[in-house]
C-alpha cells in the first residue's frame, strides 16, 4: 500500500484556500481537524468533513444561478 495520496488541487495556487475551507468544514460539523497527518480521524469523521465541504459548494454554485 502506498502512502503518496491521490488527492490533488488541479490549481496549486488553491491549496490554502482550500485547506482554510476544510478547516471551516471540520469546525462546523465538530470535527477536531489540525494541520499535517489526520489519520487518527474515524471514516464518519472524515466523511462528515467531506461531506459538509460538498454541501457548502454545492450551496455556492446554486447561489451563483
């Protein structure tokens, strides 16, 4: 198993944004999120943090019509 992530900001210029947009995420659903290695989160909490971010884009884009 790998320990490279998949995860990539296809805008490298984005990335603070959008650690700043997943650290409001966390705080808004309780999640106890801090920079660097979070493998100690749970999948539900990792997927509440997830989930919470797609909302509030999601919301944004119909705001945006």
């Amino acid at each position: 198993m790998s320990s490279k992530s998949s995860n990539k900001i296809n805008v490298p210029e984005a990335r603070a944004a959008m650690d700043k947009f997943k650290m409001e995420a966390a705080s808004e659903v309780g999640v106890n999120l801090k920079e660097g290695y979070n493998g100690d989160l749970t999948s539900r909490e990792a997927g509440s943090v997830g989930g919470q971010m797609v909302k509030k884009m999601i919301e944004s884009y119909e705001k945006s019509l």
